[in-house]
C-alpha cells in the first residue's frame, strides 16, 4: 500500500490544508503544537473506517467539527491498494457524501458514490494487512508495549520466504507449506476453528440422530396399530356376552313389572279405607270438640266471676298501700331539701376560707418579692458603680509594664547623666552671707542648711547679690545625656497619660483600684446569678431567670392581691353575712388561714355525705312510690279488664245454647263415635291383606330388576360405540403404509450410521494429520524468526551498541533486550529504551516486508524521551530505511532531522 495524498478540510483545528507524499523516501511534517499534525492521521483513520459511513453523526465524527460551527467535515486521500490507485473521499454533517474513483487497474475511470463508494472501499480495505497498519505507525497517545505481530500476514508472508530460503539451502522440503494448507483445508471441513465439529460433521450427525427420531416414531406407530387390534377383539367378545345378559334381564324385569301392577292396586284399596277411616275420626273429633268447646265456656264463666271477686279486693289493698308511700315521700323529700341547703352554706363557707388562705400566700410571696427585688436592686445598683468605675479607669496590666519599662529607663538616663554631670556645692559660710541665686531661685528660699549640692547637667547661672554671675556649663556628652533624660521622661508621661496617672504609683494604684473593681463586679455579678437562681417564687421553669422577670412576677401577684381586696371590699359593701363557718383574714396567719379552711372543708364533707344518704333515701322512697303507683293502677286495669271478660263469656255462653243445646252435642257425639268404629275395622281389614303381599320385597325386586337391565344395556350401548370407534380407527391408520414406512426408515439409519461412522473416521484422520504439521510447522516457524531477529539486530545495534541482542516470541513479539551482558525483560526497559527499540522493531518489520504488501510508517513526534546521541542513531537508521518504503514523521522540533535526507513540509 502506498499514500500520495492526503487532504482535509474543517477537521479540528485544521482549515484546509494537503499533504502530497513521494512513494518512497522521508517526509518531515513540521510545525507547532496544536497545528494539526496529529489530526491529519486522525482524519486518514475515520476515512478509511469501513464502519463509518459519510451519513454518521457520531461522537467521533461531532468531536471532529470545529467547535461552533454546522461545517462539513471532508477527508479525501489518493493511494494505492492491491495494485490499484485511486481516489477515495468521505463529507461528514453538512450533505454527506462518499466517494470513490479508480485511475488505474482494472475499474479506471469507475467513480462510485455514496453506500456504493463505502461498501466498496471496504472490500478493497479489508484485503490490506490491518495489523501491519497499525503496527507501522507510532502516535503520541500509543503506550510503549511491545508490539505483537503475529497476526501480520505480510510479516509472516516475508519470514515464510524467508524461511522457505533457509530451508532449500539446508535440505529441507520448501512444499511443506502447500500440504499444511491442504491439510488445513481437510481439517476445516470437518472441525471449526476451536476444534469443534464443523458444518458436515454436524450435519451428517444431526441427519443420523433426526433418522432415529424418525424411525422411533414409526416404531410407536406400529405399535399403535397393534393395540387398536387387540383392543378391536376384546370388544367384539364384550358386545357378544353383553347381548345375551340383556336379553335374559329384560325377561326378569318384565315379570317383576307385573307383580308390581297387581300390588299398586291393593295398596289403592288400602288407600281409600284409610281416607274413609280419617274422614270418620275428623268428624267425631268436630263433634267432641264442640261439645269441650261448650263445657269450657261454662267453666270460664264461673272462673271469670271469681277474678272479678279477686281484682275487687286486690284494688282497695294497692289504694291503701299508695297513700301510705305518698307520705313517706313528702317527708323524705323535706329531710334532703335541708341537707342540701345545709351543703351549700358548707360549700361556700369552704371556698371562702380557701379565698382568703390564698390570699394570704399571696400577700406573703408578694413580700417576700419585695425583698429580694429589694437587694438584687441594691446588688445592681452597687454593680452599675463598680462597672462606673472600671469604665473610668483606663490602667491595664500591659500599660503598667510599659510605664515601668519607661521609668527604669528614665532612672538608668538619669543615672547616667549623674555620674556624668559635673556637681556644684554651695556652702554658706555665714549668717551675713549676701544672697545667692542660681538660676534665678533663692539659695535660702528652697534650701535648708548651709549646703546645698546640685547636679550641673545643663548650663547653671550663680548669681551673688547683684554684683557676681557665674555660668557653669557642662561637657557636650553631658548635655546628650541629659536630652536622653528628657526624651525618656516623655516616654513615661506618654504611657502613663492613657491611663489618666501622673506617676508610675499612681498608675499602680489605679491597676490596683480596677483589680479591686474588676473582682468586686464579679462577685456581684454571682451574688445577682445565685440570688436569682435561690428564689422560690418562680411560677414555672420557661420563665426567663432576671431581674425584669421577677419584677415582672411580682406585678403580677400584686394586681392579683388588689384585685382580692376589691372583691372582698365590695362583698363587705353588700351587707353579705358569714355563717358560721365563714373565715376573715383580719389578722389570721396563713397557718390559722388554712386550719379554718380544713375545719370548713370536713363540715362541708359531712354536709355532703348527710345530703346524698337523704337524696339516695328520697330515691329510694321515690321507687316505692312508682311501684305503688303502678301497682294501683294495674289493679284497676285488672278489674276492668275482669269485669269486661266475664261479660263477653256470658253473653257468648248465651249465643251457643241458642243454636245447640247441651244435650244436643252429647247426641251427636255418640252417633259419630258409631260411625269412626265401622271404618275402623274396614281398614284393618284391607290393611292385613295388603300385608299378606310383601309389598317392600315384591317393590325392590321390581326396581333391581329394573336396574340390572337399564345398567347392562347402557354397557351395552357403550361396548358398541367402542367397537365402532376403534373399527373406524383401524381403518384409517392405514397399516400397511406405516409398515412400509417404518421399513424405509430403518434401512436409512442403517445407512447413516455407515455414513456418520466413516465420515468421523476422516475427521480424525485430518485432524491427526493437520495437529502433526502444525507442529512440524510450529517448529519450522521457530526457525525463521531467525530472519526477524537478525533483522531487528542489525538495525538496533547502530542505535544501541555492538553486543545488542534480542529474544522474540512465536507471537513475533520482542520480550527481551541484551546489553552489556545483561538480559533484560521488555518492561523493565527505561521509557526512551522502549522507544528506540519500538521504532527499530517497526523500521525492521518494514524493510522485511515486500513493497507491495508494506504500508507506510508514520511517526507521531517520536523520540521524545531519547536522548541527543541515541536520537541521531534512530535517524539514521529511519533515512536509511526510507530508501525503499515511505516514512512519514509529523514533529514540533524539526531541528533534530537536520541531518538526515528528507521531504519537509511546512504546516505553519
């Protein structure tokens, strides 16, 4: 395969820009980071992609559109595959469109478009080594593994030559190849690639197993007729007994039939003296109770009158008994309305003694408020002038030790500046002495003695009288000392100013006086916090523990007090008088409050207790009363009643003996008791001869008999039904035919197991022989991955050194590197190692493979982590190995190919 041209447009970062390459030889693409370089590959590999149509709208192909844009993405690119040059292009997004024109070959001229082009393009591609393709080319996102080539046709094509050389000049036979490729072609009828059985194998098998399954059917088919045969006789000797036992049980029940008849009718004769014999009773029993009707009417009346006697008596005695209740009651009645007036007077005398007792808690809860808001005011008031006072003294403890610092370095300046100064004594010598001033102030004024001594630490002016002046001036170095003097006592009047001291004790006293405050704010602030956390008056825990709070408690439990004593002055304003129970507060203590509230509640419960003994008496009266009540009036609804009953039997008594008499229902009776006797003994009579017959035997003989012949008739009906079934079966399974067909089947399994048998014979037999040469061939392989590894040897040893050695594997991978001696595994080579040494196994594999099966190699900014000198080794073997294939090398750092013969082509 060889690439002339590649153009791209709207890719990424790329506008449009064509890349035309030789067809053998070095081309350099050089440009900048980010130019594209890279892309131009991409945009090759998403052309070429069989599976990426022009209509795609993958992440892949929307990754490649330059960002915010509805551009079309085309990639056209001329090569040469199989021999074949032509011009292949995709347009992705915007109109897609594919394409692909032939100029040369077979097809030029054909332009093809769109599926057309794609599927096309495809065929021809897939006929290029795919694994070559991505081997030969090394991209700045490929990892630094060892390539694996094994799967290259083209490389094993060229080691086969290779090999097949080596072999004709050692003797050994260069056709083997052609009989590994017919046996491979044995074992591939016959076996899958894995080794499994293969399409004829399977079929022949499948054929054989699906015959048995046939010819198993065609068994149970025969069979099937067999049973139907069989069954078809059984039925035949059924039907012939079955007839025979119908008749015969037809005969039977015929007979019992009759006997039956003649039975029926007796039973009917039986039938009609019983009706006679019922009518007969039904009419004496009319006639008796007519005649018991009579005598109980009579006897009603008699009892009637005696109810009525009874209800009489029983009236006067519920009247009697009534008025009696009536007077219980209304003196039950009196005794409850004292009781519970009695109750009531308890009650409230009760509830006002509970009154003033709480009125009396309150008065003394509220004093005690009084107090305690009394000193947490006096402790507040006494914090507000300790805080007063902190807030008015401004000393701290850092302040002081500033002031002190500049006090001992005014006392050191001052020292120094004494030491240094020049002293001055002034003796009087006598009493008449003239006066004497030194700077202006009277010796004798400020002095007491007759000596004085002075420091001289700045110019000092004596004057005697007025007739002498002396100036003494000290040393320059004294006057400094002196200005230090002054310059420390701003010091220390600046750091005591803040704190309000004029001097150094004077700011201790006032640090003194603030840790005194300080500590007494404290503790008043306690004292409040624990007097507050001591009070009992609290009414409930949510209320918020302060000063305000209490205050705000003790308001409200003096409203509460005067509002008491407005109630209370006003029920004085109403002339209201206490009984005897009542209690007044007029000097009581709680304690006196509160055992007269518990006398008046005892009386108020014994009142209670004697008021519900009288409501329960009054209520038991009051049901007496009620059922005395009740009891009258029933007794008088009695006597009606009575009265009204025994006139209505009276008059019906009246009614009847008007239509019969007495006497005439005794007659009456005696005439159809007569009557009942006769039919009486003509059902006797009947009955005894119907008994004679047996009628339950000769009745179930019938029935069974009956039965016996309906149940064999039945089986009968269904014998025949079954025999005409399985005849019409019989019929239609058409024997001879499945005879026929089970003879068919059984010789064609005979024949496929001939068949399957020699057929599995030959599957082995290629599968032996396929296994021994691709054994023989395994061994032969080893052998020309001589050609591989001196190739990749002779080109690595101008990059890495002389003593360069290489281990590769049956998989045509390079797992191991000699150096200096020293063996080392592929991964335990540094990164730039892997590096030069992937690109010499890439350069190698290259010049193996012939021209026209080679692809070109393309390296993506290679040898970057190489250093000066080996780099320009690789080069020089790359420049060499482009004589003859194309080598295409995209790069930032142009510089390092200045030495080596190349195409370079500008992407700036």
């Amino acid at each position: 395969m060889r690439l002339h041209r590649i153009h791209v447009e709207n890719f990424k970062s790329v506008e449009d820009r064509t890349l035309e390459l030789p067809d053998t030889g070095l081309v350099i693409a050089e440009g900048l980071n980010e130019v594209g370089k890279t892309s131009m590959v991409e945009a090759l590999d998403m052309l070429l992609d069989p599976k990426l149509k022009a209509t795609s709208k993958s992440a892949k192909v929307k990754t490649a559109q330059p960002y915010g844009t509805d551009l079309p993405v085309i990639v056209e690119a001329e090569l040469t595959v199989g021999g074949v040059r032509l011009v292949h292009s995709k347009r992705f997004l915007a109109q897609p469109a594919a394409r692909l024109e032939f100029l040369s070959g077979p097809r030029a001229g054909d332009v093809l478009t769109d599926e057309r082009a794609t599927d096309t393009m495809a065929e021809i591609w897939a006929g290029t080594d795919q694994t070559l393709w991505r081997a030969l080319r090394h991209m700045q996102s490929d990892s630094l593994e060892a390539l694996s080539l094994k799967s290259s046709t083209a490389l094993t094509s060229a080691l086969d030559r290779a090999s097949r050389a080596t072999d004709d000049e050692s003797g050994h036979r260069a056709d083997d190849t052609t009989l590994l490729e017919a046996a491979e072609q044995e074992f591939a009828k016959y076996w899958t690639g894995t080794g499994k059985p293969g399409k004829p194998l399977k079929d022949a098998t499948s054929a054989l197993e699906q015959s048995e399954a046939e010819l198993d059917a065609a068994r149970r088919e025969l069979d099937e007729v067999d049973t139907v045969v069989a069954e078809l006789q059984t039925a035949e000797e059924d039907l012939r007994a079955q007839r025979r036992d119908v008749g015969r049980l037809e005969t039977e029940s015929a007979a019992d039939a009759t006997a039956l008849k003649a039975l029926e009718g007796l039973e009917q004769q039986v039938a009609e003296a019983r009706r006679a014999e019922r009518d007969a009773r039904q009419r004496l029993d009319t006639a008796a109770s007519a005649r018991q009707a009579r005598r109980q009417a009579v006897e009603e009346v008699d009892v009637a009158g005696q109810q009525v006697s009874e209800a009489t008596a029983a009236v006067e005695k519920a009247h009697d008994a009534a008025g009696d209740v009536e007077e219980e009651y209304r003196e039950a009645d009196e005794r409850w309305d004292a009781c519970e007036k009695a109750r009531l007077d308890a009650r409230r005398a009760w509830q006002e003694a509970r009154a003033t007792v709480s009125g009396l808690r309150d008065r003394d809860r509220l004093a005690r408020l009084d107090a305690v808001i009394g000193r947490l005011s006096g402790l507040r008031n006494e914090l507000r002038e300790a805080e007063s006072r902190l807030e008015g003294n401004f000393a701290s403890a850092k302040g002081l030790k500033a002031a002190e610092k500049a006090s001992a370095r005014l006392a050191a300046a001052r020292t120094k500046l004494e030491v240094a100064s020049p002293r001055m004594r002034i003796e009087r010598l006598r009493d008449d002495a003239p006066a004497l001033a030194v700077d202006g102030r009277p010796i004798e004024d400020e002095e007491d003695g007759d000596a004085v001594d002075r420091v001289v630490d700045r110019p000092a002016v004596v004057e005697v009288a007025d007739a002498w002046r002396i100036t003494v001036t000290p040393a320059s170095d004294v006057d400094k000392l002196a200005h230090d003097v002054e310059r420390a006592e701003r010091e220390l009047t600046e750091a005591l100013e803040p704190m309000g001291a004029d001097t150094l004790e004077a700011a201790r006293e006032l640090l003194a006086a603030r840790g005194r405050d300080e500590n007494l704010a404290a503790g008043l602030r306690e004292r409040l916090e624990r007097e507050l956390t001591d009070v009992d008056e609290w009414e409930d825990d949510s209320q918020e523990r302060s000063v305000a709070g209490l205050t705000e408690l003790r308001d409200r439990l003096a409203a509460r007090v005067g509002e008491a004593a407005e109630d209370d002055a006003d029920a004085d304003g109403t002339g209201a008088a206490a009984g005897s129970g009542d209690v007044g507060d007029a000097g009581l203590t709680v304690g006196q409050a509160e055992e007269a509230a518990t006398r008046c509640e005892a009386a108020h419960d014994q009142a209670e207790l004697a008021e519900k003994a009288a409501r329960a008496a009054r209520e038991a009266v009051g049901e007496r009363r009620s059922a005395a009540r009740e009891a009258d009036s029933a007794a008088a609804s009695t006597l009606t009643a009575a009265r009204g009953q025994a006139e209505r039997l009276a008059a019906r008594l009246e009614e009847a003996r008007g239509i019969a008499t007495d006497e005439d229902l005794d007659a009456r009776v005696e005439a159809e008791d007569t009557a009942h006797q006769e039919a009486e003994g003509e059902f006797e009579k009947v009955s005894g001869e119907l008994a004679e017959h047996s009628p339950d035997e000769v009745r179930e003989a019938a029935r069974a008999s009956r039965a016996r012949f309906e149940k064999a008739s039945e089986r009968l009906g269904r014998t025949g039904t079954r025999w005409a079934g399985l005849d019409g079966q019989l019929r239609g399974m058409d024997r001879s035919g499945r005879q026929d067909r089970f003879d068919d089947m059984e010789g064609r399994v005979h024949r496929l197991r001939i068949k399957v048998t020699a057929l599995t014979k030959r599957a082995d037999a290629a599968r032996l022989l396929r296994d021994t040469l691709v054994r023989h061939r395994d061994e032969e392989r080893r052998r020309y991955l001589e050609p591989f590894t001196r190739q990749i040897e002779t080109l690595g040893r101008g990059v890495f050194g002389a003593d360069l050695a290489v281990r590769v594997d049956d998989s045509l991978t390079v797992t191991q590197r000699r150096l200096g001696g020293k063996w080392l595994a592929w991964d335990q080579l540094s990164t730039g190692a892997k590096e030069q040494l992937g690109l010499v196994v890439r350069l190698a594999t290259a010049r193996l493979v012939s021209p026209e099966d080679g692809v070109p190699v393309i390296l993506d900014d290679a040898l970057v982590y190489s250093d000066r000198v080996r780099c320009e080794r690789v080069l020089k073997e790359v420049s060499s190995g482009s004589q003859a294939n194309q080598v295409v090398v995209f790069t930032s750092a142009p510089e390092r190919y200045d030495a080596v013969e190349a195409v370079h082509v500008d992407f700036r």
